[in-house]
C-alpha cells in the first residue's frame, strides 16, 4: 500500500510497547571475562563500568531474546517494514530506500571507528533504514509526500509507526535524530510543531545514526548525495552555537573532519 499517496488522518495515539526482555547469555560472560582480564593489567575499574554498561546496551540491541532464549520476533525487517508503508516504484519508496541506505553505511564507516565503545553495529544498520520511516505523512513534494505534517514532525510521526509495529528502541532513533536533536525548551522557545519533550540522541548509536544523516541532506538541490563535515557545520550553524557545539563534539569522537 502507498501511504505516502494518500496519508492517512494522523497517527494520534502513542502506544507504549513494553522493552524487550534481553538475555545475556554466554556471549556477555565471555566479554566481562575479556574486559576483566585487560582491566586487571591497566587497573581501569572505571573502564571495566563503563564498558560494561556498552556491552550490556550492545547485548541487548544485537540479540533481543526471550528469556528461554528463543527469538522473540523484535529483529526489524527494515525493508519489509518499509514496504507495508510505500509502494516500490515511487519517489518516496525510492528516496526513502537509497537514503536510509546511504545514512546506514556511513552510519556503520563511523561505528567501525570506534569498535571498542562498542556500538551496536545490527542495531545501527536497521535503525538508519528506517529512521525516516515517518517522512510520507509530512508535506515534502520532492520526496514524493503529500501529507499534512510539517517535515519537521516526521521524527515523532516515525517513533509512533516504529513503537506500533514492536520496536520501541528504533523508534527512539527516528524521534531523537531531527537536526542534532531538538530539546522541550528549544521546541517550546522556538515554537515548533512538534510535542515539547526532549528529543535529543542520547545513546551512542542515536548519536552515530544522527551525525551520520546530517552528511546527507534532505533538500532538493541536495538529496542523495554525502556533503563534507564542513558544509553540514555550516547547514548546522543556522539552528544556533550550542547546537553546532553538539555537532563538533560529534565530528570529533567519530574522527571526522
Ligand atoms: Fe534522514
């Protein structure tokens, strides 16, 4: 079904979809055993914390399990998720493939970078497919959209489709990756069409995902194609000094200049 050609009324109605019930499993004993036995060398009992807290968030976001172990069915599809909302064949189905995977593949040139935080890497591939998800309810011609929305809410319109289709961790990404994220006071302060809550990449990979789509912009004159750190510095500079602090910080870590 083409959504995107005709939208429908507005999703309304955010329904919480309780977090996926994450076994650890031997993998997670083989990692603290590895991080255990570094740290013992260096003496970086904070190091061990910290990466601990990583593997667990990367455990949790690379294999979604049941407690027996089973695949509990919360590993997206992107492609057919994407196919339940827009027709192959339309500009929007096209832009919104061929971008999601350009924003994945730099997303993932970016995590290799920094193996050892760890990000992770499936959990990156599949959100950056479908962190736009949300686009064909908003009115962007050029994108092949007709909707009602203002661009500018197709994040929270994607975190909405994402937590009804049973995946609340991708969800966030789509919310969490407009500009370099959009904080309730920015939202209130600049009166944005969109809900006054924080919206703002918090996780390592949210992060990644959203530095990664400001390489690719959405605008006529430049979508589909990967702009330099500098020239998204300067699309960036307009939204004001903190947020283009953000976005340095980011360049930084990822080691992109
Ligand atoms: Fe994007």
């Amino acid at each position: 079904m083409n959504r995107c050609a005709a939208p429908e009324p507005g999703i309304q109605r955010l329904i919480k979809v309780p977090g996926p019930r994450v076994e650890h499993g031997v993998t997670n004993l083989y990692i603290r055993i590895l991080v255990f036995a570094v740290s013992g060398f260096s003496g970086g009992g904070v190091f061990v914390f910290a990466y601990e807290c990583r593997c667990d968030t990367l455990i949790c976001m690379n294999t979604i399990k049941d407690v027996t172990g089973r695949d509990s069915g919360l590993r997206p599809d992107p492609m057919v998720i994407i196919e339940q909302y827009y027709s192959p064949g339309t500009k929007s189905y096209e832009y919104l493939v061929e971008h999601g995977r350009m924003v994945a593949e730099k997303a993932l040139e970016i995590a290799r970078k920094v193996f050892w935080l760890p990000p992770g890497m499936l959990f990156i591939e599949e959100a950056a497919m479908l962190h736009d998800i949300g686009i064909y309810m908003t009115d962007a011609p050029h994108l092949g959209c007709t909707g009602e929305y203002p661009y500018i809410a197709h994040g929270y319109i994607g975190r909405q489709i994402l937590e009804e289709e049973g995946y609340p961790l991708h969800a966030l990404v789509c919310e969490r990756h407009v500009g370099v994220g959009l904080t309730a006071k920015e939202i209130v302060e600049k009166a944005l069409p969109v809900p006054a809550r924080n919206m703002v990449p918090i996780t390592l990979e949210e992060e990644i995902i959203c530095f990664a789509d400001k390489l690719h912009p959405v605008t006529p004159e430049k979508m589909l194609t990967r702009i330099s750190v500098a020239e998204a510095r300067e699309d960036i500079k307009v939204y004001g000094p903190a947020q283009l602090r953000k976005f340095d910080r980011w360049a930084a870590m990822f080691q992109e200049a």
